[in-house]
C-alpha cells in the first residue's frame, strides 16, 4: 500500500508535508501546560492590539495571530515555564 502525502500550502507559499509537523518542546511542562501558557499569552497579546486600537483610534492591521507570535516568544525562549499552581489559578480565572 502506498503513503498518501497530504500537503499544506505555508505562508511563503511554499508546500510542506502535513505528517511532518513538529511538536514543540516542552522544556518541563506537560502538552496542557504548554497549551495553557500559549493560550494566555496570545489573549495578552490580542489585549494589548485592542487597547493599541483604542488609544491610538486607528484599526491595526495583523501580520501574524496573536498565538502564533506566542508561539514563536516560546520557541525563542522568551516565556517563562508555568508550574502547576498557575495552571490552577488560570483554571479559576476562567471560571
């Protein structure tokens, strides 16, 4: 039987191997952990466009969405690591 190869278009627009995606390290955290800090920094992140749009009364434009700066802040080791009691308190946060 042979390996279907399903691909995805990328945004240089280049093509690349749907199989082949990486799974980031996760440097202590459990894949919840690292879902959470992600999840949290890029809702910062879109917080501060908002009150960017607010201040300055003009609509900015993105380049990039807010979890996929998250998620490059991360791979360039600008986040720090959370530990399980902040998971806990952002879990109550949401609530």
């Amino acid at each position: 039987m042979k390996k279907q190869t399903k691909y995805i278009f990328t945004s240089q627009g280049t093509m690349e191997d749907k199989l082949s995606l990486f799974t980031p390290p996760l440097k202590g955290m459990t894949k919840y952990e690292v879902v959470i800090l992600l999840s949290k920094r890029a809702r910062e992140i879109n917080q501060l466009r908002i009150e960017l749009q607010k201040k300055y009364k003009v609509n900015l434009v993105e380049k990039e969405k807010p979890i996929v700066m998250a998620l490059k802040e991360y791979l360039n080791n600008e986040l720090e690591p959370v530990d399980s009691y902040t998971i806990e308190l952002f879990k109550e946060e949401s609530e």
